[in-house]
C-alpha cells in the first residue's frame, strides 16, 4: 500500500511541507507546516499555510493529524493555522519536554512554565503505531540534530525531518541545545536499514552545486550513498560534523522559531499592551 503525496516547497526557507494521504479513505495528514514570517518587521502571514489548505480542501482530504518532524531552527510552524481551518491533532516526539527545559533556561522563562508538553495534542514514542485512514504509520525516534526528532515510516514512505537531506547535499547539524553528532550517525544508521525501496522525504533542499532543480524525495539505496555517510565510520564522522558545524552562522530565524514551536506554534504570551514579543540574547 502506497500513500499519496503532495508537497509544497517554501522557497524563503527552503522548507519542504508534505501532505500524505490515504486513496481510499481520503484521510491525510500534514507533515511540517510552514508560516510564512517576515524578521525585518516581525510580521507573519499565512500565504504557504493556504496553498496547503486549499489543496486538502480541493482534494476532499480529512486531516487527522499535523505531524512535526522536530522544533524547527528556522522556520516556524503553522500547525495551529492550519488545524483552524482543517482540524487534525498536532503531535511531535514525546522528548519536547527536553527542549522546552532547554530552552526556557535560554530565554530565562521563570518558574518554567510558559511552556509545557500538553500545548501538543499527543506525544510519540519510539515505535508507536497510528493510523491515515487504511495506512499504517510507525514513529522512529531519530535523535541527533535534536534531541526530539523523530521520522514518520507511512507505508512506504519515511519522513525524516532535518535527520538527513538529500545524497549530494549531507546531513543536519548537531549543534544545537540537545545535539550530538555521535546519536546522529546512529539515528541515519536506522534509516538506512530500512528497506530500499523505502522512499524517505526531505524537510528541506538547499540545492547543493551541480543540481539545477530542488529535490526532496529519495530512497534508502540512494541515501546510501549520501557524501556525509557512504563509506565513513561513526568517529570519522563525529570529527567531520563537529567541524562542520564549528563553521556554519546561525539560522536568521533560529530565536523566533525556537520561541513559538516549542508552544506548539502560538505566540509568547502578550504583554500589557496586547503585543507579543521574541526575545534575542545578547552575548
């Protein structure tokens, strides 16, 4: 049994949004929606958000779930949009709760809680099973570039979130609050021992030199073959991704996201004159 899918690119992130569903009963679900976010004026809009809407409408799809492959760096979600328009249940990795303690000491939120596990409908284990409709899914918790991440194995289909992108392209970095590179490698080690006909889509296309068009479906015999993994042992490639990510710049949209999906994308908590804000540490 083959899920369909449909998915929309983000250009301004460079995020991929899919929408898988079931043929026969029309069920779907929302893998990593995406609000489209303006970090010059702070101003959000729902552009992205409506083109996935309009084609679950149009389709004559019903959502059931919007799933979150892990709390995005660098964009942030739509999920609570697209659940007002559609329905659906947002759910993310049961691990959220080790995020938001990361996090909340970053931001320096008081007494913890401004934020808490219960702003996602449902919390996945390592190996829960669920339901689209006829379709089967199963939850693999894929640690690493955070410690939340988990893929979504639909059928044939794996969801793999930031975990790896496409073969010529690499892997994600480590290097966030939560990271490790070593439980990277051991998490794509997972992947990569799915079957390999399994197709594994990507959350995000950087179109690497020598690629004329963006590409976010691949399978597990291609992946194998990724310029990060094929032929490099665990050390070797501890020592390249701790490197590699030594050099790479902050995400422009890393403390807005950060702030807003670990609530399950709703806002901070306005202030007395109405108005949410983000913070930015300064160091």
């Amino acid at each position: 049994m083959f899920p369909e899918v449909e998915s929309f690119f983000d250009t301004q992130t460079n995020t991929v949004t899919h929408c898988v569903w079931d043929r026969a009963s029309k069920a779907c679900a929302i893998v990593d929606p995406v609000l489209d976010y303006d970090p010059k004026s702070g101003k959000t809009a729902t552009d992205s958000a409506d083109k996935v809407i309009a084609f679950v409408k149009s389709e004559g799809l019903s959502l059931e779930w919007l799933l979150e492959s892990h709390v995005h760096a660098d964009h942030i979600t739509a999920a609570p949009h697209v659940k007002a328009a559609l329905g659906g249940r947002i759910g993310i990795g049961e691990h959220i709760s080790d995020v938001q303690d990361a996090w909340n000491s970053i931001f320096n939120y008081k007494e913890g809680l401004e934020t808490d596990p219960s702003a996602f409908d449902h919390l996945f284990k390592d190996g829960d099973t669920f339901n689209i409709g006829t379709l089967n899914a199963r939850v693999l918790y894929t640690p690493g570039h955070t410690n939340v991440d988990v893929a979504y194995l639909i059928e044939d289909s794996a969801f793999v979130g930031d975990t790896l992108f496409m073969p010529d392209y690499g892997t994600a970095r480590a290097d966030f609050p939560g990271g490790d590179a070593r439980q990277l490698y051991r998490s794509i080690k997972r992947l990569l021992e799915l079957p390999d006909h399994t197709r594994l889509y990507m959350c995000h296309d950087y179109l690497p030199e020598g690629r004329s068009e963006y590409r976010w479906m691949t399978t597990v015999a291609e992946e194998r073959g990724n310029v990060h993994i094929n032929g490099m042992s665990e050390d070797a490639f501890v020592a390249m991704r701790e490197a590699r990510d030594k050099s790479l710049s902050t995400p422009t949209l890393l403390y807005p996201s950060l702030q807003i999906n670990i609530r399950a994308g709703e806002k901070p908590p306005a202030e007395d004159n109405g108005i949410s804000y983000v913070k930015i540490p300064i160091e």
